[in-house]
C-alpha cells in the first residue's frame, strides 16, 4: 500500500512545537482518569466480593470488610457512571478528535480504513497515522464502553435487588429474568469484567506501542492533551460538529 | 370426592363441627398469614361468610410431589383439612379418592359447570418433545391435559420450581422437552409459586389470599407474588452480619462453620434467592438450610440445577467443550492478550534487528523508497 511507505523522519522544517496539535481536551482526559481508576477499584473490590480470601477472627461487630468492599465497588460504580456520562456528552460537543474513530460500519469507506489500518499495524513502517483514534481503536472502544455499559445495567439489577421496586429495580431490574436469574446475572457480570480486563491489557500495549514506534506523544498526550503530528497524518472526519 | 356446591367456607366449617370461636380463630391466622393488620379481620370474616368456596383442579405433570407434601404439613392458616374445606378441590389425584374414569369425569364437569371460575392448581410441567409422551395422565398426554384444563380457568397456580421455572426436568440438556406452565400458557394470569417444595404456609397463603380477596396477590416481574418472594433469603439472613464483617467458612467442620459464620463462600444461594425461608422457615418454623449449617441451593430460582456444582460460589460455565468458572475463563483470556501482544513484541523486534542488519547495503535504497 502507497501510505505504508512513509518515511519515517519528520520533514526537518518541520519543529516538534509546530507539530503540535492539542486533541485531548481537559473532559476527555478527566474522564479516561476517572474511567481508568474506577475501573481498577472495581475491578480488584469485585474479585474480592467474588471470594473474600481475607477471614477477620474474632466478633462480627469489630469488623466491616465486606461491607467496606461492597461500598468501595458501589462508590467506584457511580463513579465510572459519571466518568462515562461526560464522556459521551463531550462526544457531543467537543472537538472532532473526541468523535475521532466512530465505526461507521454503513459506510463502505470505513471497511477500507479498518483494513488499512490492520495493514498498518502488521508493518513497521510508518503509514498514515490517525490524528485522533484509529478505525480499529475505535471499534475498542465502542466494545469497551459497550461492556460497560452491560457491567453497569447488570451490576445496579444486582444492586437493586436488596430494595425490589426501588429506582434501580425499576429501571434495569428487567435483566434478571432476562438473564435466566440472579445467579446468572452474577456470573455475566464476572465474566465480563474479565473481558475489560482484556481489553485493558490491549489498550496499554496499543498506547505503548504506537508511541514508541510513530513517536507521536501518545501516553503524554492522555495527560497533557497535546499529540505529535505529521504532514499527511490523517486529520479526524468533521461529521457532527 | 364430591363437586363443589355453593356452600361457603363458613357453611363447610359447620357442617365439620367447628364452632364460631375457632371460626374467627382460623379468620385471624389467615389474616395474620398474609401481613394483614387486625383491622382486616372483619373483612375476611365476611368473605369466609359469603363467598362460595372456589372450585380448585390441582393437576399433577412431571414431578415429584413435594408440593403436595409440603402443603398438607401447613401449619398456619390452620391445618391442612380446614383448607381443603375453604377451597373445593375437586380434582387431585394424589389426595383424591375416586379413580379412574370417574375423577376424569369430575374434572370435565368442574370444567363445564364452572367455566371461567375455578382456579387452576399446576404442580409439575409438562414435556413437549414427541407430542408430549413422555407424562400421560388418564391415557392423554399431560400437555394436552394442561392446555384443555387450563383454557376455562379463571387463573392459574404454578406449584414449585418445576411448574414456574422448569426445574430439574427442564434442567440441561432437557431430554423430555419440559417446559414451566407459563411457557405453555398464554393469556390467563398465572401466579408462580417456585421452591422445591415451596414452603407449606406461602402455598396456603396464596390460596387464602386469592380466597379472601377475590383477587390475585400483587406478582413481581417473575410472576411471583410480592409478599413471600419480595426479598432475597441474604437479606433477611441472621448470618448476614458475618457476610458484611468478611467472616466465612471456609471448609466444612472449620473453626468458622463452627462459629456459624456465613456459607457465602461454600456457595450459598442466598444473595441470589428470593424466598421467605429465612423469615417464615420450615417445617412449622423450626429451621431452614442456613439454619443447620448448609448453604442455600437457590431452589425457587430459575435454573438452578444448571447453576452447579452448589457448593461452589461461581459455577461452571457451559462453553462447549469446556467446563470452566468466570475466573478460569477470564485468566485465560488475558493470557491470551499477554501472549499475543508477546508475540507482537518479539516480531516487531525481530524486523527492526532484521532492518538494522540490511541498513548499510540499503542505505542508498531506502533513499529510493520515499517516492
């Protein structure tokens, strides 16, 4: 493919400030750290609530370990309720990269791109790097927030069921014969948390991985906001904004 | 066993020798039963007073009549035959005396006489595969028992786990077909009553309450009534102060399970149970599982028999092929994403090494490669 071959230095007329374009807007990034812990915090708490392997001795009313940890995971929840809220309010309004790797699988363009893209990531040469999200991290990431979304509904028909017919009940309290009953609804839950874990995994070898090889600023960019560009890197599709 | 007449409860009451006092007495226990406050009292009085006794058709499909054993040992609302006075069961063949053609023809006499009025009493399902022959009743396959029996009732009671969920003989891989009522029976109010039996006094109080009120009790989404499977067995539980304070017994006969700490980690059901075990009890409110040191099975949830091994807390997924739990599967999976993104690392690597050595021959080519 022509866009493989890229060379791999910059234009020398080009400085690393002039390279720089801000992408990561101040909600993205706060809501990528909200996500990222909550998600370790319920991660970790949720294996414990699984199988609780530290045992207490002594008088039930000296302790609240598991109490402590279920309220960890409620707390955390929320939080990633919220985290994912701004996210997908700022998909609305924010700059373009904050749309950037929508897979529009009507369009035949798309296909293309996530071909394109799979070329680019067998090869070591720099092609064309995406401003903003890939087409392949963007199918990440809608199956991310696609399994959260699941944690999310199973996790509050669970939460909800010490108080049947109170909101959560009500509103996704729906899932548990869905599912074929609480129990199953618990391991669904668990397997796929394991899953997000997966996906964290990939996530961290992508990041890592493309900014070392197109030296692009990427893991800087999630804190600071700002990535490293090329001429001939594509820019993000204008297609709501 | 004779048809129902138009006697009241309270007529039906007398003509067996009981007197007023123990009338108003029974009026209170159901009251009681049902969470009514003494103001109600008065009410259903009135409705053992005046209303017909219903006419109930309890069919037996595939099952294994714990239901019924379960409900002759009703302790509250009173004993076992002043209910059977207060309902005119008409037709069942566990308890009945007649046999044969005789009680068929009670049954479709009840169905004729009292079309749209008796009460439908289900405990066991039926199998659907090869025209249902694997449950025959009176030389007809129960399936098309239920279907007949059911088309003129003015409501239906799923006994048990095997009438409202399935149980163990729709339980994986289901050889017979079996399928809980409410998959076979559409448009007519079924009330589902799981639990395998389902405890003796929720069994009557159901009755009691479609008796008292005319009315069916307020169902949750599973089509199971409010007042006895509102709340999980966890919630209720008196170990649940060791379930918060992370007490647990971890193998049997331990110090913990000699202490009585909680069995959430020797697989109890109880967060994921919804029944009245832990408030109401069996066998007259002597115990119930937790009680005597074993976990909850969750036997008035749907599939629990597929929800095994019990005394394991996540069970086994069914991949096929593979027999695993959530974690075993999760592990795996991420291993899997180490490995790849291994793979990935060392093949990068590799080119780049590979690249390195051909660089001084291809400087002058790589020039060339720009266009």
């Amino acid at each position: 493919m022509a866009t493989i071959a890229q060379p791999n230095a910059p234009p020398a007329n080009l400085d690393p400030i002039e390279r720089r374009r801000y992408v990561w807007e101040f909600p993205v990034r706060l809501s990528h750290w909200v996500n990222a812990i909550a998600i370790g915090v319920l991660f970790l708490t949720g294996l414990f609530i699984a199988s609780p392997v530290a045992a207490p001795n002594g008088e039930a009313y000296n302790h609240f370990l598991m109490g402590k940890m279920r309220l960890l995971h409620f707390a955390f929840a929320y939080a990633l309720v919220v985290g994912i809220a701004i996210r997908v309010y700022w998909f609305f309004v924010g700059n373009n990269y904050a749309r950037s790797g929508f897979p529009f699988f009507w369009r035949r363009s798309w296909y293309k791109a996530v071909f394109g893209q799979v070329v680019e990531y067998t090869h070591l040469e720099r092609g064309h790097i995406n401003i903003g999200h890939n087409s392949l991290a963007g199918i990440s990431y809608v199956a991310f927030f696609a399994m959260c979304g699941f944690e999310g509904v199973t996790g509050f028909a669970l939460y909800g069921e010490s108080n049947p017919g109170g909101f959560w009940d009500k509103l996704v309290g729906w899932t548990t014969p869905l599912l074929g009953g609480s129990f199953r609804v618990h391991m669904w839950h668990h397997l796929v948390a394991w899953l997000i874990v997966v996906f964290v995994v990939l996530h961290l070898y992508i990041a890592i991985y493309d900014s070392v090889l197109y030296k692009n600023g990427i893991v800087d960019s999630i804190i600071a906001g700002p990535k490293f560009y090329e001429p001939g890197d594509h820019d993000a599709d204008k297609w709501i904004s | 066993m004779e048809p129902s007449d138009q006697f009241t409860t309270y007529q039906v009451l007398q003509r067996h020798g009981v007197d007023r006092r123990d009338f108003l007495k029974f009026c209170t226990q159901s009251a009681a039963a049902l969470g009514l406050s003494a103001a109600f009292v008065p009410k259903v009085v009135a409705a053992m007073e005046t209303k017909p006794r219903i006419p109930v058709l309890w069919l037996h499909g595939l099952e294994c009549t714990c239901c019924s054993e379960s409900f002759i040992r009703s302790s509250h609302p009173i004993a076992q035959d002043i209910l059977l006075n207060m309902v005119s069961l008409d037709y069942d063949d566990t308890l009945q005396a007649a046999a044969g053609f005789q009680v068929e023809e009670i049954r479709h006499k009840i169905m004729k006489d009292y079309k749209g009025q008796y009460l439908l009493a289900v405990e066991g399902n039926a199998p659907t595969k090869d025209g249902g022959v694997y449950c025959t009743v009176g030389g007809e396959s129960f399936l098309k028992v239920l279907q007949e029996t059911a088309a003129d009732a003015k409501a239906i009671v799923a006994w048990g786990s095997c009438a409202s969920n399935g149980c163990i003989q729709a339980a994986r891989p289901n050889p017979t077909g079996a399928m809980p009522v409410r998959k076979l029976i559409t448009g007519k109010p079924i009330i589902n009553v799981p639990g395998c039996p389902p405890i003796a006094e929720v069994m009557t109080g159901v009755l009691t309450y479609i008796l008292t009120f005319d009315a069916l009790p307020e169902l949750d989404r599973q089509g199971r009534p409010k007042m006895f499977y509102g709340q999980r067995l966890h919630d209720k539980c008196y170990r649940r102060a060791f379930f918060d304070s992370g007490q647990f017994v971890e193998a049997w006969d331990d110090e913990g399970a000699r202490k009585g700490w909680c069995l959430y980690k020797m697989g109890c059901r109880g967060p994921t149970t919804f029944n009245s075990c832990s408030t109401f009890k069996w066998n007259c409110g002597q115990g119930w599982p937790v009680n005597s040191g074993n976990p909850c099975i969750g036997c008035a949830e749907d599939n629990f028999w597929d929800n095994g091994p019990f005394y394991q807390r996540l069970s086994n997924v069914v991949v096929p092929g593979i027999d695993s739990t959530p974690d075993q599967i999760g592990k795996t999976l991420t291993v899997i994403a180490g490995v790849g993104v291994g793979a990935h690392l060392i093949t990068m690597a590799a080119r780049k090494q590979a690249s390195k050595l051909k660089t001084p021959e291809d400087g002058a080519g790589q020039a060339g490669e720009k266009e």
